[in-house]
C-alpha cells in the first residue's frame, strides 16, 4: 500500500503529460498501480484555493515566502502548462546548495500548502518543482520564451508584497542568481605589496527589468551598488555588505 503522498506525486506527475511508463521508471511504482489510480480517481485531493482567483483577490496568505519564491522564479525559475491546463513551477536549485534546496521547497509548501513538492535530479542541479492550475494566477510574469527576451513587471499585489518583506524578495534573487565571493586586491605600503582581502556580493541576470527590480529594492533598504559588467551589479562597500551579511549571507 502506497502512502498518499506517493500516490500524489505520481498522479502530479502524469498531471505533467509524462507518460506512465516513464512516471514508473522514475518513481519505482508499477504501471498497473498509476493507471489504477489515475482511472479511479485516486487520490482524493482537496482543491487548492487560490487567492487571485477568488471575487476579491489578495495576496498570499504566506507574503514573505511568496516574496522570496517570486526571487527565486525571477532567477531561475519557470512554468510550463500541461495539456490539461496545470501549471509546474520549476525552480533549479544547485547541488552544491543542499539547504537553498531545503528553503525552495518550504517556499513552495508555504505558498500552495495543499499541493505537492518534489525534487528531481538534473545534470549539476535540481529542479525543485511543484504542480497547480494556480502558479500562472501566481506569477502572471510567465509567458512564451526566456524571461530576458519579454518585459517582466510586477502587478501592484506583488509590488505590494515586495515593499512588506523587501528582504525575502532580495534573498531569492541572489539565492538564484548571485553570489558572495571573497575578493582580494594587492596593494603597496611601505614598499611592500599587502594582499587585501573583503567579502563582496554578486548578483547576475540578463534581463535588465530584473536586475532593476533589484536594484530599486536595494535602493530602498539603503545598501550600495554599482554595475560591474554589463549584467553584474556588485555590493562591496562594507557597511552595505555588513546589511547583506545580516539579511542573506551565503549560500548553503
């Protein structure tokens, strides 16, 4: 007897458009098992409720998981909509990051706590994923194509949201797509060249309607920033990476 959850994610699965044969493979559960469920009806799931969908929508219930989870898709997320109209969040999160793994999916339960999470291996990383007909109503940013080739804004909700728990919001971002890194540069006192080390923050995204939503956030909670490259914004000042260091900090 399989436990509920198993049957869920299976049933979530096939939800996709994978075929069963395939569900079957990755899950170890017979095939006979899958269409069984799938032809019963199996399991019973309540209907996830969604806040945007109701006569007067709202935000989210968990505002500062969702800001952090609107960073994460920003960076390296995405939604794909099956046959059957459901959508599957995506979010890819490196291995090397066992615990940024662990803040995604606790994201993901928080936002659509009746639906279910899963994690799926990939090459380097892992897709930390969850199904709905909702995530769409959630992040009306998706669309055809990569996210740096069309416009990304914010709906006033999720402005909003971002302007309540600004520092969730950045934290995703750079979980996504930054970094801190230790930089050292070589300098020469008294004749001798001293090697000078200091913490820096690095955050990387094509999109230039990103990188400004980032940036404007930054703006507002007073920590420092330049463009390093074309698609680098750096935080190196010290008393702004002391701001960083206290919100964020590395990765893990």
């Amino acid at each position: 007897m399989y436990a509920r959850a198993v049957r869920t994610h299976a049933l979530a699965l096939v939800d996709q458009g994978r075929s069963i044969n395939s569900v079957s493979k990755q899950t170890g559960i017979s095939r006979s098992a899958i269409r069984g469920w799938r032809e019963r009806g199996e399991p019973v799931r309540a209907a996830a409720t969604c806040c945007r969908c109701q006569d007067l929508p709202t935000a989210p219930a968990e505002p500062a998981a969702y800001s952090y989870l609107l960073g994460l898709y920003l960076g390296d997320g995405c939604l794909s909509r099956s046959a059957k109209g459901v959508h599957t969040l995506r979010i890819a999160c490196a291995d090397a990051w066992p615990g940024l793994q662990d803040a995604c999916e606790a994201a993901l339960r928080a936002v659509l706590p009746q639906n279910s999470v899963w994690r799926t291996p990939c090459a380097g990383c892992t897709a930390v994923s969850s199904s709905s007909k909702h995530w769409a109503c959630l992040f009306p940013q998706h669309g055809p194509g990569k996210k740096h080739d069309r416009t990304i804004r914010l709906a006033d909700w999720q402005q909003d949201v971002v302007t309540e728990f600004p520092w969730e919001f950045v934290r995703g971002l750079v979980h996504s797509d930054g970094c801190r890194v230790t930089n050292w540069t070589e300098r020469t006192v008294n004749g001798e060249p001293k090697r000078y080390e200091y913490p820096r923050y690095f955050f990387t995204n094509k999109s230039a309607d990103i990188r400004r939503l980032y940036c404007a956030t930054l703006d507002e909670l007073g920590v420092a920033w330049k463009a390093a490259n074309k698609f680098n914004i750096s935080v190196a000042r010290k008393a702004s990476v002391a701001l960083m260091d206290a919100h964020i900090g590395p990765k893990y």
